[in-house]
C-alpha cells in the first residue's frame, strides 16, 4: 500500500496540486479521556541520542513496535479493473497473453506505468502499507486509504511473523484507520505511545515503514512546518516533515528523539511519485483521540454546530472593527440546529470558543468536531459590534447527505439540474464522493473536460457522498444568487475545480 501522493502538474490546466493514493491501492470527534493501552510499552523514554551520536539505540528500541500491513482483494474487485481496462485506450483490443500480463503484473501501477490509481488487478490483488503497535494486545494504526476496499488484512512484524487482522473502525475525514491482530494466541506485543506535547518546527523526526514493500526501513529528518492544509479533507492539519517517505509508508509512524510518536505518515508531495523532502503526517495529538474513538465505539463521533461560515478578509475586518482578520461570519443557520437553539444568527462573527481565538472557517470547525456531543460551548460572537457569549449545547455531527439537504431550500433549483449540466451521477462505491456515470456531448460538463469516472468531491466547498447533496449544494448555489457552481473533481490521482453554471427554476 502506499503513500497518498499530491503530485505537481507544470502548466497543463489540472496544475493543482492533487492528493491521491500513490502505489499498489489506489488521514472529530476528539472526546473522553486517551487510552491506556497494556504493558510491554517500548522502552524508549531514555532516547535522547543527540544527532551526532546517530540514531540506532533509538531505532532497535522502536522498530520491533512497527509493522507491514498487507491487504488482499477478492477476485469480485476485478469488476473496478475491468472498468479501467475498457478505459485505457487499445487495451481492450489486447490479444488474452498481453490482457494477462497487465492484470497480473502491474497492479495498482507498482511499476510506474500510469495506470489510475484505483486500478486493480482484474482476478486478484494486493498491496502493502505500514502501521504500528500502540497495545500489547495487538491494536494498530493505520491509515484508512491503506485497508480501504480490502477482503483480508494480515500485519508482518519485524521478526517476520504474520498475522490475521480485522478492522475495527476506520475515519476517511482523517485518514486513520484502527486494526486488531485476531490470531496472536495470547502473545504480547511490543508497542509504542503517542508524544504528549506537539512537536516543534525544527524538531529531529525519525520515519519508520513499509516503502515500496522493503520492510522496516529508517529515514530521517526534521519537522518543516505545522498546520499544513493539502485538501485532503475538512480537517487538515498536517505535520510537514522532510524525513524521506515514499510508496508504503502510509500509516507508519514518525518517532521523536523520545520514541514517541508524532505523527502518522499519510502523503507526499511530489512531481515524481518519489520522495522529494515534501511528506505529510497526521499529528500525535490528532490521532490519538480518533483512536480513542475507534477503540471504544468503532467509529468517530463529532461535534456539530449547524452554521454555514465564511471567511473574514481584511476588508470585512475592518468594517467589523477587527484588528486583524480573524473568525468566521455566520452566513446561515440551519433550522433546529444546536446555534439556533442557543440564539446564532446570521450576521454573527464566531470570535472564540470555549474562550480560544478562531483563526479561520476550518479552524471553527475543527475546534467544535472536537468537542464532545451534548456537552455546552462558550461561543462568543461579534454582534452589531458588541461581544456577546452564548452557551451552545453542541450536537452530533450527522451524515453528509443531510447536512448537505439543509442547505438549500427545495423548489430554488430545477430538479433537472444535473441533466441541465449534463451530468449523470452515482455515490461512489467506498462512499467518498459521487461518480460520475454519464456526460452529455456538447454539454457544459463535456466541455469542461468532464468524463465518466470521474469523482466529485465537493460543490461549492461542502462534502458530497450522494447526488441528492449534489443537488442540494447546487440549490444553495442559486439560492445565493450564484451564476455558477464550483465543483471539486477528481480524475484519477489528480484534483482540480471545475465551475458550471447554474439555472434557477423560473416562477
């Protein structure tokens, strides 16, 4: 399994920078106490090697904790390959001996070839990806992408023995995915715990995973920078560290000089598929609570406010008699909502949180997803330009598809829309995002070099899993009084926006 992989694209007209799965296949709520996991933790603590003096006591004390993750597909994941097949020009025209040596020895793209990273092998398939031990008794983290779609997931240690595992819960909004080994007979494994303090830029970080299918293998490096947005989801917050990370290291750890970990390898930056200095990881302090999360109910559960937002300019700012643009503006409220029970109205500035500057949109959504369901929030507001706080009983996040139907009213939009458009639409097999099934010629989908199989992330910047959100997006759109919509699409391992106009229903 690989690493995700945001590759540069020069000056052809997909030149933005697209996060996809790199190799063989193809990161809230943030709630209750963190785990304690067994005995045996890694003896580590003492490692505080300086540079100098290299970094190999430390290693042989924490390699033992990491793991290869090994996924296999059945053979009825064929049916995605043979999509692929018929896609990829002449292929299909192939005599069977040349169709079988495609099929079976370049899946998933392992040797470069170009191939969509959704490719798979047309009977059977597999890949790897790394992971690591946090539990004597055989939990592991993982990156969701990693064991995404599999049939059956195995872990090899570093003593070369393989296990059994299943997953116990996996979050695509941060990529991290939590394994269980079913067949240990009672044995106790080596394992390694999250850092309590985040990491600061210029901190030594040591990488260990899986690239390319090699096994163990140690790079390092330092942290480059904090807060890193890459499009990956709604709450980005990546390290950036430039410790080498390549294909099959996704879901591997990233150690500090204490042995604990800070990080969750998941993508990297690249014009090449290689490593460049440029690699991604989910921080400690984000991981650990998803995991608590997934250990104890087997999914994620958020916070949920019910406002749309906006960003504050510098020019909003300072009609607001801001200092400096910071917050979010409530541009709507959604009906029986926790903000219109607690008196939000559109106008509103959302200033803080339970007493916490708001940066930005992202960062108000990040801070409510991280407060747990039914507790009260302090949110102070900048209203006609006096500070108020208002007492917030925060809701559970619900699903995308209703989030999305709560943004437009029905009737502001003509239900043909996406014929309109020229779209005709599907949800996604693995649930993220909606496939595009069908493009009209001559249609404005078709000239905006739309074309089946491609995936549509989000419109007008909200998630979509179903066509009913795509809709409902596409009427809040009109309901704005948008001329046009703006769709984020993703074809093969690139992304890119695609604006298309929008028709408001007459009368």
């Amino acid at each position: 399994m690989s690493n995700r992989t945001v590759r540069s694209k020069g000056r052809t007209k997909r030149s933005l920078m697209a996060l996809a799965i790199a190799g063989a296949l193809s990161a809230t709520a943030l709630t209750g106490a963190l785990p304690t996991f067994g005995a045996l933790p890694v003896k580590a603590e003492a490692a505080t090697l300086a540079p100098a003096q290299g970094f190999a006591d430390l290693v042989e004390k924490v390699m033992p904790a990491v793991v290869s993750v090994e996924v296999e597909f059945m053979p009825a994941s064929g049916k995605d390959s043979s999509k692929m097949m018929r896609k990829l020009p002449g292929l299909d025209k192939l005599p069977p001996e040349f169709r079988e040596f495609f099929e079976k020895k370049l899946p998933g793209d392992r040797f470069g070839f170009g191939f969509p990273k959704k490719f798979r092998p047309f009977h059977h398939g597999r890949a790897v990806g790394s992971g690591f031990f946090i539990s004597s008794d055989g939990y592991i983290v993982t990156n969701n992408h990693v064991v995404k779609g599999a049939d059956v997931v195995k872990i090899k240690t570093n003593d070369g023995k393989v296990y059994k595992a299943k997953v116990i819960g996996t979050d695509k909004k941060t990529d991290l995915a939590l394994l269980k080994v079913t067949d240990a007979k009672g044995r106790k494994f080596p394992y390694v715990e999250f850092a309590e303090k985040d990491p600061r830029v210029g901190d030594w970080v040591i990488a260990v995973g899986n690239p390319f299918g090699f096994g163990g293998t140690v790079t390092t490096g330092i942290i480059s920078a904090k807060g890193r947005q890459i499009g990956a989801g709604p709450y980005d917050d990546f390290l950036q560290i430039d410790a080498p990370i390549n294909k099959g290291n996704s879901g591997g750890p990233a150690f500090n000089l204490k042995g604990k970990v800070v990080g969750v390898n998941t993508a990297i930056f690249s014009p090449t598929g290689g490593s460049v200095g440029i690699g991604f990881a989910i921080p400690a302090s984000v991981a650990k609570e998803i995991v608590m999360d997934l250990k104890t109910k087997g999914q994620v559960t958020r916070g949920w406010l019910g406002v749309q937002i906006q960003q504050v300019t510098k020019d909003i700012a300072e009609s607001l008699g801001l200092n400096e643009p910071h917050g979010a503006i409530v541009v709507k409220v959604t009906d029986d909502s926790p903000a219109m029970k607690a008196g939000l109205k559109t106008g509103d500035t959302v200033l803080e949180v339970n007493g916490k500057k708001v940066k930005d949109p992202r960062d108000l959504a990040r801070k409510i997803a991280h407060i747990k369901p039914g507790d009260v929030a302090k949110i102070t507001v900048l209203r006609k330009g006096e500070r108020k706080t208002l007492k917030v009983t925060i809701g559970q996040m619900p699903t995308d598809d209703k989030i999305a139907a709560a943004f437009g009213e029905k009737g502001k939009v003509s239900p043909s829309a996406l014929s309109e458009m020229g779209l005709a639409l599907k949800p996604a097999d693995d649930g993220q995002g909606v496939v595009i099934t069908g493009v009209k010629p001559d249609s404005q989908a078709a000239r905006k070099n739309l074309s089946p199989g491609d995936i549509i992330v989000e419109v007008a910047g909200i998630e979509v899993n179903t066509p009913e959100a795509v809709r409902a997006a596409i009427a809040k759109a009109a309901e704005k009084g948008k001329k046009s919509v703006l769709f984020l699409v993703r074809s093969g391992d690139a992304q890119r926006f695609v604006a298309l106009p929008v028709k408001r229903k007459q009368g």
